[in-house]
C-alpha cells in the first residue's frame, strides 16, 4: 500500500503544484480574474486529486487480487489526498517565495475587485469598509505561516474526501473497470 500511496501521491503533488503555478502566475497578469479564479483552481484540485481513483484501482488490480474494501480504499485515498495537500501548500508557499510581492497584489487587485463589485449591487458605504476590514484581517493571518498552511488544507482536503469517498465507494464492486488479464 505505500507504495501505491507515495507514487500516486506524488503525482497528484506534482500536478496540483505546477497548476497552483500556472493559475498564480495567471492571476497575476490578469489572464484569469476572480469571478472565474475559484472556479480553476478547484477544477485543477479535481483534476490533480483524480490520482485518489487511480491509485485506489491500481492497489486493487496489482496488490489486492481484484478487489478492495470501501474502508481500504478510503485510507490510500486520504493519504494520497493528504501528499496532495502538502504539496497544494508547497506550490503556494513556493511560488510566492519566488515572486515577491505576489500576495500583495493579490490582495489589492482582490480587494478591488470585491469593493467593486459590492459598488455595483449597491452596497453601503458601512457594508464595504465592513467588507475591507474582513479582507485585512484575513491578509494579515494569511501572512502567518502556520495559519497559511491550514488555510491551504482547508481548502483542499474537502475534496480529496469526496474524490476518495466516490472512488472507494465504485472501486470497492470488482465489475468496475476490472483488471485487464
């Protein structure tokens, strides 16, 4: 099993930190802006952590004779989820070491765009500087390294525990995508 887990781990690090560079370093120059923002970097969480299913398969056809339990399928899931995770916080952690200044503009262009927004539906006056106090608490906790890394674990290990929930739950029937002879 830890093979399978550190491999498949591995793998689900390497893609979701590459995509926390692209989609960072895409936000920066403004390719992507924040109404779609959330929306890619969950779709790369989805797609990174899709190696919870692959890994759970491949325990199944190479080491469990064909078949798996949904409680084994669920531990390699999370310690996949939980590899991707670290490696979610290195990618993130890592790509603001190497552009200084990132978190920065981030927050100001975030910042912006949310006073912006609150402006066009019409918002009090009470309501945005509400709004740009919670977004400056938020950045100052942020610059905390460990709340950081709870931060970032937050938001990914939800979805690893519903990829490795569906994946253990159809990998656990041997019809499914059986092993080739």
């Amino acid at each position: 099993m830890k093979k399978v887990v550190i491999t498949f781990g591995l793998i689900s690090g390497a893609i979701i930190a590459t995509l926390v560079w692209v989609t960072a370093s895409l936000c920066d120059i403004g390719v992507i802006n924040f109404d779609r923002a959330e929306l890619v970097g969950y779709a790369s969480m989805l797609i990174a952590l899709s190696m919870i299913f692959f890994g759970i398969k491949s325990y199944r056809d190479n080491y469990a004779g064909g078949k798996i339990t949904f409680w084994k399928g669920v531990q390699i899931g999370l310690l996949i989820s939980l590899i991707g995770a670290l490696f979610y916080w290195g990618g993130a952690v890592s790509y603001n070491l190497a552009n200084p200044g990132f978190q920065g503009r981030f927050i100001q262009k975030f910042t912006e765009h949310t006073i912006n927004t609150m402006r066009e539906k019409g918002a009090s006056v009470e309501e945005i500087e509400k709004s740009k106090a919670d977004i400056d608490q938020m950045w100052t906790m942020l610059q905390n390294p460990l709340i950081f890394f709870f931060v970032a674990l937050i938001e990914i290990l939800p979805v690893g525990i519903v990829v490795t929930l569906l994946s253990a739950l159809l990998l656990r029937r041997k019809e499914l995508l059986p092993a080739s002879a």
